[in-house]
C-alpha cells in the first residue's frame, strides 16, 4: 500500500510514520508534504497514492485549500490538533479525522476502515465486471484473421461448422472464418433461443434460416440463406426439438 503524508511539523510526521511502520509494515510512505503549494505540486506531477495522511494546518495555510487546486481520488486520515474542521474535512473524501497526539488504537482503527473499504470496492468491482460479462458473454466471437483478432457480433453469424477438428464461423454476408473451440464449447456459450444444435457439423443461428425441406426417413434439411459446405439434416430423434425451438 502506497501513502503520503501531508505534515508540516518534522516530529509529527515522524511520529506517524513509527507508528505505521510498526504495526503496518506493508505501508511505504512514498512522500512526506509540508505545505500547501508542495502537496498541490507533487499530486499533479505524480501518481495518486492508495491513501494520504493530512495534517490541516500547515506551513503555508489551511489544507483544505489544496482542494481548490486539484482534486485528490484517494481515502484521506485528517490527523490534526483542532477538532473544529471534522465538519470540513468530511465534505471531501475524508475516512477518519484523528486528534493529535495520535494514539495507536485510532490509527489502528483508520487504516482498517480503509481496508474494509477497499475490500468492499474490491468485492463491487469483481461484481460489476461479472455482470458485464454476463451481459456480454455470448454477444461476440473473437475470430483469427491473419495477425489480428476481429470480433464478430452474434447477431451478424449465420452457422458453425466443424470438420477434420477445424471449426469454422460463417457470416449471414457470407465471409468464413477459424475460429478456436469445439461444437460442444460453442454450444455451451450460444445454445439457446438464438442458436440450434443442428447435429454433428452444424449450429445454426435462427437469423439463418430460408426454409425447410422434408428429408428422408422423416428427417428435416434446412435450408440457410448462406451457402454451406453441406446439406444441414436435423435426424427424426431432433426433429420435435428442432421444431419447438423454432417455434
């Protein structure tokens, strides 16, 4: 975890961060600020920390003027002598305002808000990124087109097709491409009300569909408004599935 410390006073700061060091080792203090002007300088010129220390009355005003200047993303722990600013400090994203002298229970307790914070936002976060997903999975496919990699929306394929352990994706404009995964992996993502198992060498996309003959033996060929490298023949067995998912 990277942190700043915004203090004017030598002991104080050094004071902080013995009491960091003991009991928070994994904390690298990576500035110590003294003023005004030098916190607003080294937060435009650097890379935010994961939490900042601040002081409030400093060698060259109010703290709280720093946030006229810049704007700072990170969880900040006011440590100050005065407990008239509280008010103050949480309009901006203050997570604990700690008296000074500062004694180890409350800083204890403030670098575990920050903590329980962080693993919250952390939770969230891997939440979010899961319902994207799900709400994206099965919407494109990543197909190999020399050096590159173009995705192909799944309203805009027509069929796979497998033969000799090559999988191939098929556009309703008629362009064909390699794509990686078995029938079977394929089936798992996009099975569904959009797309049918026609049997071993074909899934099909209902967009797809010109007509359907009657085939043999009570089986069913269907027709696509592609051209494919075989005719598509749904077997007897399928055929009162096929039909439902059509329907």
């Amino acid at each position: 975890m990277r942190a700043v410390i915004i203090e004017d006073e030598t002991a104080a700061a050094r004071n902080l961060k013995v009491l960091l060091a003991s009991s928070h080792p994994e904390i690298d203090i990576i500035a110590t600020l003294e003023s005004v002007s030098e916190s607003v300088e080294w937060f435009r010129t650097n890379a935010e920390p994961d939490l900042v220390f601040m002081d409030i009355n400093l060698a060259d005003g109010n703290a709280f003027r720093i946030f006229d200047h810049i704007r700072i993303e990170a969880p900040i722990v006011f440590t100050t002598a005065y407990d008239e600013y509280a008010l103050e400090a949480f309009k901006v994203n203050s997570i604990d305002y700690i008296l000074k002298p500062i004694k180890p229970e409350e800083l204890e307790r403030a670098v575990a808000k920050y903590t329980s914070l962080t693993t919250r936002a952390k939770a969230e976060l891997s939440q979010n990124i899961g319902r994207m997903v799900e709400r994206t999975r099965n919407k494109t496919q990543l197909v190999r087109v020399k050096d590159r990699l173009i995705p192909i929306a799944e309203e805009h394929i027509a069929y796979f097709y497998t033969t000799n352990e090559q999988t191939t994706l098929a556009t309703l404009d008629g362009k064909e491409y390699p794509v990686d995964g078995t029938l079977e992996s394929l089936y798992g993502e996009y099975g569904g009300e959009e797309f049918f198992r026609a049997n071993r060498q074909f899934i099909i996309s209902r967009k797809a569909i010109k007509d359907i003959s009657v085939w043999f033996g009570s089986r069913l060929a269907v027709n696509l408004v592609v051209p494919t490298p075989e005719r598509i023949i749904v077997s007897k067995a399928r055929v009162p599935e096929f039909k439902g998912w059509l329907q």
